[in-house]
C-alpha cells in the first residue's frame, strides 16, 4: 500500500492508494540509446528521439568536457566552450 498525502488549505488529508505489481507507471520520451535526447527514465518511446545530421565519428560529439563545470557531458568527445561553473565562492 502506497499512502499519498495533500495539504490543501491548511487541512491535512491523507489517502492510501493500493498498487500492484500489474500497475506501472509509464514515462513518456526518446527511449532509443543513440538518440541525441536519449531519456535513460522514459518507459515508452513518444517519437521525440533526436539524431545527429552530421557524422560524429569523424567530427567528434560536442560539449562541454570539463568535469569540474556545472554542465559537464560525459557523452562530449570535442570541447564547443560551453562550460559553466559556478559563481558562487
């Protein structure tokens, strides 16, 4: 038993909620591992899956390459400068 709480003006409201092992819950998005939008959590595959136009065998994957930047990619294999980092000392 799944229990789901609400606070709705102040009142506190709790209802449970059975689910079984039937019940899956379906996320939508690019399930196809090569896309360029790939969503490691999408369950069902909505037709948004995104591909390179350009060969990146050759021209390499861009991105930001540093570890220690906010927007590291794992997947880039070219530094575009696209690197954030906090501004926060």
């Amino acid at each position: 038993m799944k229990q789901i709480y609400f606070v709705l003006s102040a009142v506190f409201l709790m209802f449970t909620v059975a689910v079984s092992a039937q019940d899956t819950i379906q996320v939508y998005g690019c399930t196809d591992i090569l896309a360029l939008n790939y969503d490691s959590l999408a369950t069902v595959n909505d037709g948004s899956c995104e591909y390179s136009t350009t060969d990146t065998i050759s021209t390499g994957i861009p991105g930001c390459m540093d570890v220690l930047a906010l927007n590291y990619d794992s997947l880039a294999t070219v530094s575009d400068g696209s690197c954030e980092y906090s501004t926060t000392d």
